[in-house]
C-alpha cells in the first residue's frame, strides 16, 4: 500500500509567517500551488496559506462591525467574524493562514490521504513528522498514483 512518504513533494515551498501578503501570492501564482505552508525559524509548521485565504481578501463584507440600539454602539463579534475581518485585511501570512493545518504523517495511507482531500476538500496537505515539514501532497500527487508505472 502505498504512503505519504511514497507520494509526497520533499521540496517543499515555504513561506515565514511574516512573509507579505503579495510576496505569498506571487509565489502561489509563480510556483503554480494551491497552498504554501507557513512554518517557524525550527522548520515546525504553524499555519497554511491558500489562494482560498487571498481571495477572502477580495469578497464584500455585508454585515456593520456595529450596530446602534437605544442610542448605544454594540459591537457585533465573534471569532468566525473577527477571523473573517483579520483574513480581509491581511497583510502577512501569519494574518491570512489557517493556523494548525490538518495535516499527515509519513506513513499514512493513500486511501485515508484521498479520503481527507474529499471529505474536506483540501487540496494541500502538510506532511509532518516529529513536529517537522517534511513534504506535501497535493491532489497532483494522488493523481500521479493512477497512472501505470514508468509514465
């Protein structure tokens, strides 16, 4: 059967959690990816960045961040808005990441990496190992895994 370590990129693009926001997108765009991991100074990941999470940038907000009632200023918050709000005004990667990603293990199965792209529709998945980035997978990766051996 064959695993993570078997499918997985090991050169992986990264990004520091300060990187800017347009850098994040012109390496998105230049490298041709979907996601790029953000990861610390020890090489731990932290966070994943999509174009998802840039494009977040671009979309309309409809709801006031307040609200008047009675003559009273109520602002209107909760972690899904605040998230929201942050990921729209991002301007490193730290702001616009998902922080602690799914992520897999190098010896976790094909069939159970397939299922998790499905299931939650990712189309990056870090790849970890003690703490540590050690490769990604992308839906590229799984549809390599259908094509007979030698092409």
């Amino acid at each position: 059967m064959l695993k993570a370590k078997d499918i997985m990129t090991t050169q992986v693009i990264t990004v520091a959690p300060e990187t800017g926001i347009s850098e994040v997108a012109r390496t998105l765009l230049e490298k041709r990816i979907n996601g790029v991991p953000v990861v610390d100074e020890d090489g731990r990941l932290v966070g994943i960045v999509c174009q998802s999470d840039l494009i977040a940038q671009q979309k309309s907000f409809p709801l006031p961040s307040v609200f008047n009632l009675l003559d009273s200023f109520i602002p209107l918050r909760s972690g899904k808005f605040e998230k929201e709000v942050q990921k729209m005004a991002a301007t490193t990667a730290a702001d616009a990441m998902t922080p602690h990603p799914v992520a897999v293990h190098p010896e976790t199965g094909v069939e159970d990496i397939a299922t998790l792209m499905v299931n939650r529709n990712f189309h990056t998945l870090p790849v970890v190992d003690e703490e540590k980035l050690v490769g990604v997978i992308g839906k590229e990766d799984l549809l390599r895994t259908l094509l007979p051996a030698g092409d």
